[in-house]
C-alpha cells in the first residue's frame, strides 16, 4: 500500500486487503460492493487496486495484465518437447489463475510428467 498526505486528506491505494485494513484502521467500513468488484476484477484476470481517502473506500481502479501475442503456441511447442511450463507470480490467486488460463502456461492441479514404461 501506498499513498500520500495532503491537505488534511490520507489517500491510500494498494491490494484490496491492505487498504481494507487501512480503513478499518481509520474507523470506516468496506462496502460488500467493493469486495465484490475486487473479485469480478481479479477473477478476469485483472489485478484490482483499491483507493481510500481515510476511512472512506473510494473505488478500484482495474489494471490488466496483457499476455504477449505467441506466448500460448511457445508454451505449446515447450510442453510437446516435454518441458513443463509453471507460472511464478505475486498476484492475487484469482488474476494468477486468469492469466495462467490465458497463456496456457500451467493448469490449477498440475500433472507430474509420464515417465516412459519399461520395456
């Protein structure tokens, strides 16, 4: 979370978590709506910040995460050469599993690699 101070006015914005804390801390309440954007936000693979001005929730802002074009066929051509492909992100579960989706990149229950049979 981050933010600044001015003119008498604590403006807070960072992960819905943090600032929903920040709030509290003030003396607020956050609104069931804003969790629910928070939600809808991340679940489309967005990374949702929120923004406070002290104890009052103000909105969140959607920032979206673009998968560069050709990744999914580079992932393709990875796993066909038997490399499994992993994410590795510090987003919210819910936008990581989005992009993740998008990119093709790995699945929510990973499978271990075949290993050949015995002959």
């Amino acid at each position: 979370m981050s933010g600044a101070d001015l003119d008498g006015r604590r403006i807070r914005k960072g992960a819905s978590d943090a600032v929903a804390t920040w709030v509290r801390e003030q003396g607020g309440m956050v609104p069931a709506q804003l969790t629910r954007m928070v939600e809808e936000i991340a679940r489309s693979g967005g990374t949702p910040l929120v923004v406070a001005d002290g104890a009052r929730a103000l909105g969140v802002v959607h920032l979206k995460d673009i998968v560069k074009g050709g990744m999914r066929e580079r992932f393709d051509e990875l796993r066909r050469m038997g490399i499994r492909t992993v994410m590795v992100t510090g987003d919210n579960p819910l936008t990581a599993a989005s992009i993740a989706g998008e990119a093709a990149s790995t699945t929510s229950s990973p499978r271990r690699p075949r290993r050949p049979s015995s002959p």
